[in-house]
C-alpha cells in the first residue's frame, strides 16, 4: 500500500492522506472523497509507511485520472516555493496553475456521440502502441455502459457520469472517457458550458434542386444568391441581403436547410499576412542583446533589468533574444500586462515566429484556455505569450522568460493565492536555470534597487530608434482654467490642430463612468454604496450609479430621497463625460473610448488595435489600460485629463504610480517620423512625479522617492505584509479583535529587537467593502528570514472566530 499527501484547494490546517495500491508520481490528477464531496486533487508527496499515525483509517483513492503527471516538475517545485512564500496551500497554488476543464468537480453528464466504429477505435488503440487489449476492453466497457444506459431509458441520452462509474467499475475512468471525448466517440458535458458556452451559429445546407419547385421573384433572386456562395456556409454570410421571410420559406419549399454548428473558436486571430520583418537595430540594441546572449547559449540563470526610455525597441530585443533561444534548442515564455497589449505583441511576434506561438489571457473562455493549455503542453508551440496567469504556462525546457512592462500592478494577483507574477517568473527562470529579463521604462522600485545592489543586471536604453524622438511635455495649472472645465484652452487648441492635420489622438482619464459622485446641492445628501459605505459613480448612459467596489447597481433617483431636491452637483469626470464633451467639441472627430464599460467584447482589444493602426479612429479616450505599450506611429498628441486621480490616492506607492502613468501615456506619442507633444493637466503643478515624468527622468525621481520610503521603511527597504480582517458583523470583528490585541503587543515586543514593525490593528482606509466591515495589520521586516518568523508567530497564535475572514498579502501594493 502507498500513501500520498494529496494537494486540495481547499482551506484547511492539516494535510490531506490518501492510500493507493499503485504508485503513483507527483503532479497526477486524482479523485478522492472529502466529506460527502468527490473532489480532484493533485499527489503532492509521498509519505513512508513509518510516518503514519497508526490511530487514523485513511481513505482511499477513488481513481486516478492521469498515466502521467499532469503538471510539470519545475511548476511542482514553483508551486513548492509559492506555497512557503505566500503562506498558501499548494492545493489553490496548483488549482491556478491549471485551466477550469482539468479539475474534474465540473464534470456532469455523459453521452455516446455516435454509433461506435469498432475498427476505426482498434486503429487509433495500435498507433504507437505494443499492447491495448486493456485499454480497449476499459473502453468497450465504458460504451457499453453508454449503449445499456441508452436501451433502458428512452427518455434521455446524457447519463451521469459518477453513475457511469460506479456501474462498470474500471480503471482509469476518467482518464480513458476524456481519451474517448477527445476522438469524438463520447460528448461530456460540464458546468463551465453553463458559463461560457462555445459558439454556435447558423449554417445553410444546400438540398438537392426540384424542378417542379416555383419561386417568387425574390425567392430566385435570393435562391441564386445562396447558391453562389456554394453549399454548407453561415447564415450571417447572406443575412444583410436576404430577409429572414425569404430563409423560411426557401426552407419550406425543401431547398435549404438551416442548420445550428459549433464554430472553432480561436483564442486570437494571426494577421492574414506574415510579413518580411525589415529591422535595423541601434547600437544600444545590439549591444543589450551581445551581453544577455552568452547567457542563453550557456544556460546559466540571471535576472537583467532592461530599462530602457518609452519607444526604445526593447520589444526587437525580446524577439533577437527569442530567436536564440529556438536556435538553443529551448522554448520562451513572454509576459505582458495588459490584454490591451497582446494583439499587439501577437501580431509583432506572428510575422517572425508564424503560428509557432500559444496566447493565454482572461479573455478567453474556459474552452479556448484549455485548448490553448493543450497546445503547450503537447509542445504544439515554441512561445508563449500572455498575461499574468501565463507563468503558470505547462512550457517544457524554458530557456527565456520575459517580464514586460515588469513595473505594472496588474502582475500582481488580487485573490488567493495574491502572488507577484513578475517575482514568480525570476523563481521559476531559477528554477529552469535561465535567463529572465525585466523590461520597463518606469522600472518598480524594488526592482531598480535590486539593480543597484547588483542581484539584477542593468542595461539602459536611452534613445529611440531611427529618427523618433522624446515628445515635448507641457503641464498645464488646471487652478487658472477655471473649476469648470473639463479640457484646458490650450489642450481644447492642439487637438483641433491635430485633427486639421489628420494625425491621431490619445486622452487619459483613469477614471470610466460619467463623474466620480452625484451629491444633493440642497441637503448634501452624498449617494453611498449601502454594502461598501463608499460614493457611488454616476453612469449617464446606462443612468445608473455603480459601486466600483462590489459591483451593486442602482437606478439614478430623480429627485434627493432626503430632501426632494431636483438639484445635484457632480463629482469628477470620468471617460463618459468627456467623451460627451468631445463628440460637442469636435462634432467631426472619430472617437474611440476604452475603458471596462466598453470593452466586454472579448474582440474589443484587437477591434480598437486595427481601428487605430487602420487610422478609422481620430481620439482614442481611455483609461490605464491604453496608457503603456501601445505603439501607433501617427498618434501625435497625447493629453492628461487629471493627473490627481492616481496622485490623491492615499497610499504609499501613488507617487510612484502616478510618474509611472503619466511617463507611460507619455510616451505613446511621437514614436513614428512625426514629433510628438503631451499635455498634462493637474492642480498639482509643482508635485515631483509630475515634474520629473514631463522630463521622462526616471533616475532622480527613483533617488527622491527612495529617500522618501527609506524614512519610514517601505520597501524597497522592508519587505512588507498585510494582513486584512473582515466580517459581515462589525461588533463580533472588533471583540475578536480586542481580545488578539494582548497576544499581538506580545508578539511586537518580541521582534522589536529585529526591527519588526507590525502596524495595527486599525481600520482599513476603505473600512467597508461588500457589505463586509475591514480592519487590517501591517507588518515590516527587515528580511524575508525574518518575516517568515513573524508570520509564522502570527498564524499559531492570533485566532480569530470561524466568521471572521483573515486575507493575508505577501508584498502588498495597495493598502486600501
């Protein structure tokens, strides 16, 4: 008999163990009982008989779903690291490392899909094989099983599959009924098809033509019309010429039929074309590439920080760099931190690699993930390209991996596990022992500091190729402009003079909906979230006020509930405001606004990319998620609408947010022949951030902000947690919390001498989000040795009630 600790995500202090009669490697996929649950976990390690509490009974295995591990040796070794680092059990670790479809808890039902061909199932058994006699005897068990289920009721074709199951009683289930899904034998439906279900439409199919039939005039016409298009083809393909009047009795008459089918969804649409890539490098480029190449070819780990000024090419170093890795023998894994970005980096990256590369992202579906997964992991592909997630990607034999953009907050995991991606990914190229590579024009802090201390390797880029040059920045006093207005004068004047000379336009404002609040002017009723306790924004179009916390909407009342008033004041512009000023303004101008209200559409990225690149859009208004690597040669202008909205954060990283945003959006102007000019309007003229971010001045501004954090030890001279204590009852999270402050004093007093600082516990600045009542601690140490004790100390002996949720955040970037 085997023992194996077994990998759940789920939240419990003791581990999990499961007997088997095989043996069993690490990272396969297995059924077990938990409770009156069937759940899917991972064997996460083995445990020797001599080390077993002799008074437990332990469970067995139900079934094992996989002859071979599933997740990859280095993900289990980075899952390992994940697990001690981020305080989390590798059971949700691997749980994100793995698409939805894998985790069998979302299968449901089962059905035959056709007639089984018994010869064409022994063909496909035989291929690469010696012996399959007990594969096909598990599966003719499993069709049978299908066949008698079908016989016996009528009624119904799907059959359940725990009842499929436990009926033939064979080895290996799972695994050999996705084998027979996967050939098309069997069709197994699954939660996730609820959720996202794949695409289908309308096909038309051509019958065969009798004479005796008579059509109308447009009938013929639009008979004639189908058949041009020849048999078997979508519905939409005629829909904008012939009405659906004309379909229906055309489908009468027995000459068409309209037939729904599943479409084969792509995760991303390659260009058409792959064109001739025609690049010269500069000699800071070649030279970036001749000191991280050794490297390569060598197979040796080493972090580089490439900073390197907006437009500086560092996207043709990542591809130079790539191309030596294939020639290595050796795969790449590229990060970037938008799914704004990757039609961009996909399109760059297909007309040097083709279709040679997987795109992960959260646009996708469950159905396109997995499929995108599958390809990887079957080393269908020699790059992969994606967002956070994508680190998690099951790519064998990395010997590059690529962070862009490495300063960007949204690498960083907002839930469990609250990982960093960009500090996973410099683990995980360890793990692989190869290179990583950092790349920003605004490097984070602490990655900047490394560099300094020499654990990364800098190498800078300060200039643009060819004949692009820096845009000339202006910061405009919006206290002279008036309280009113929205666009200052001279802002208002560059834009028309862009758009007389029809070159293109972006405008930043990080803030969607039409204004930040609406208050009464009689009483000063303030709309509030009831859950959040926060001012709701006004959205115009919908005439709705949404909570930008929990996501609760309301209708916008006409008159104040407290006083009757008609009369409202608004707050803040946000995108929907000034998209109204503009159409006003610029009656003519073709304007485009990107913000999480108007791009739902999983194509919204790649439409507004061609739309600009194709020059069908004048201005494009958004918010963060146009602000960094865009690269449209003909945008000329680019316009800061407010830079408080990230300045007046409270929080101690929104003077580096800010120079980050404003250099960002900065430099998406003036990257092709023509100069470029960017205007920033704020109320804070004289503010650091901004003035080194008009100079695109990283390294001052990076000396002045250090010496500020170092003051009151933020990293990058601490390493930091956070520690978030919520509950629905307010009076029940203060009692629990009073009677930990003793054993917390206790605790502080102890690793004083270490220079610990635990901060708390206090009120979160945001004190009540979805209905849920927030305090929180922070802790400071001054290494990850010892933050690694404190957290330890915390977790034996602070205990809260079951109804409190503790939320722990290793290297937090906000402390909302």
């Amino acid at each position: 008999m085997f023992y194996y600790h077994i990998a759940l995500a789920i939240n419990l202090d003791i581990e999990l163990t499961y007997s088997s009669d095989e043996q069993l490697a690490r990272g396969t996929r297995v059924i077990v009982s938990m409770g009156r649950n069937i759940m899917t976990g991972v064997v996460w390690q083995e445990i020797a008989e001599q080390d077993l509490d002799k008074k437990i009974r332990y469970k067995k295995i139900i079934e094992v779903v996989d002859k071979e591990p599933i997740v990859n040796k280095d993900l289990l070794e980075l899952s390992v690291w994940m697990s001690s680092y981020y305080r989390v059990k590798p059971g949700f670790i691997i749980e994100s490392m793995l698409p939805l479809s894998m985790n069998l808890q979302v299968q449901m039902k089962i059905k035959l899909k056709d007639e089984l061909n018994q010869e064409s199932l022994l063909k496909k058994l035989q291929v690469n094989k010696t012996a399959y006699s007990d594969e096909y005897e598990t599966i003719i068990s499993i069709i049978q099983g299908l066949e008698s289920f079908l016989r016996t009721n009528s009624g119904s074709e799907w059959m359940e599959i725990n009842d499929l199951r436990k009926t033939i009683k064979v080895e290996h289930f799972y695994f050999w009924a996705e084998w027979l899904e996967e050939h098309k034998y069997i069709e197994i439906f699954r939660k996730y098809d609820e959720k996202v279900k794949q695409k289908v439409a309308n096909f038309i199919i051509l019958k065969e033509e009798l004479a005796e039939i008579k059509l109308t005039e447009k009938q013929q016409e639009a008979y004639d019309i189908i058949k041009s298009f020849g048999n078997d083809f979508p519905l939409s393909k005629v829909a904008d010429s012939i009405t659906y009047s004309i379909i229906k009795a055309l489908k009468l008459k027995g000459l068409i039929e309209v037939v729904p089918k599943k479409l084969r969804e792509e995760p991303y649409p390659f260009p058409a074309v792959q064109k001739i890539r025609n690049i010269t490098l500069t000699d800071e480029q070649k030279t970036a590439i001749e000191r991280i190449r050794p490297d390569i070819i060598k197979h040796v780990f080493k972090t580089y920080l490439i900073f390197g000024i907006t437009g500086s090419g560092k996207t043709e170093i990542y591809i130079e760099l790539i191309l030596e890795t294939i020639k290595q023998g050796k795969n790449a894994l590229m990060l970037v931190p938008e799914i704004s970005l990757t039609p961009q980096m996909v399109e760059k990256f297909y007309h040097v690699f083709g279709e040679n590369i997987a795109v992960l992202h959260s646009s996708l579906n469950d159905r396109q993930r997995f499929n995108q997964w599958k390809k990887i992991k079957n080393n269908q592909c020699r790059i992969v390209i994606g967002a956070r997630s994508a680190i998690f990607a099951p790519l064998a034999d990395i010997g590059l991996i690529i962070v862009d953009e490495e300063h960007e907050g949204s690498y960083k995991q907002d839930n469990t596990p609250a990982y960093q991606g960009r500090d996973v990914a410099v683990m995980r190229a360890k793990i692989n022992k190869c290179v990583c590579i950092l790349g920003s024009a605004t490097p984070s802090l602490e990655s900047w500091q490394n560099a300094q201390n020499n654990k990364y390797e800098l190498i800078t880029l300060s200039e643009r190729p060819y004949t692009a040059k820096l845009p000339q920045v202006h910061i405009i006093d919006m206290k002279d402009a008036g309280a009113e207005k929205l666009i200052s004068d001279f802002l208002c004047e560059k834009i028309t003079e862009r758009l007389e000379r029809k070159e293109q336009i972006i405008l930043f404002q990080n803030r969607r909906g039409y204004s930040s609040y609406i208050q009464c002017l009689k009483c000063g009723e303030l709309f509030k979230c009831s859950e959040c306790d926060i001012s709701m924004s006004y959205h115009k179009y919908d005439l709705e006020l949404c909570c930008h916390y929990c996501g609760k909407k309301e209708h916008v009342p006409r008159k104040c509930p407290s006083c009757g008033s008609y009369l409202f004041s608004y707050g803040s512009a946000g995108t929907e405001q000034i998209e109204l000023w503009l159409e006003k303004t610029f009656p003519e101008a073709r304007i485009l606004r990107m913000d999480s209200d108007t791009t739902k559409k999983k194509d919204a990225y790649e439409s507004m990319f061609h739309s600009m690149r194709q020059g069908h859009v004048d201005i494009l208004l958004g918010t963060q998620m146009i602000s960094k690597g865009l690269d449209f040669p003909n945008v000329t202008l680019v316009g800061v609408v407010s830079a408080e909205v990230s300045l007046n954060v409270p929080d101690f990283r929104s003077a580096e947010r800010t120079f980050q945003l404003m250099t960002q959006v900065a430099g998406r102007s003036g990257r092709g022949d023509k100069e470029g000019e960017v205007i920033i309007q704020t109320y804070n003229p004289e503010h650091y951030s901004l003035v080194f971010a008009a100079r695109q001045d990283y390294v001052p501004f990076a000396e002045q902000e250090l010496s500020n954090r170092f003051e009151l030890s933020y990293p990058p001279w601490s390493r930091m947690a956070r520690l978030l204590i919520s509950s629905t009852d307010s009076t029940l999270l203060i009692s629990e919390i009073q009677k930990n402050k003793p054993v917390l004093q206790a605790i502080t007093e102890k690793f004083r001498a270490k220079k610990v600082q635990i901060l708390g516990f206090v009120p979160a600045p945001l004190q009540r989000v979805n209905n849920r009542f927030r305090f929180h601690l922070v802790i400071k140490a001054p290494n990850v040795t010892i933050m690694r004790a404190v957290l330890q100390e915390l977790e034996s002996k602070v205990v809260f009630h079951k109804k409190i949720r503790l939320n722990l955040d290793i290297d937090p970037i906000s402390l909302l």
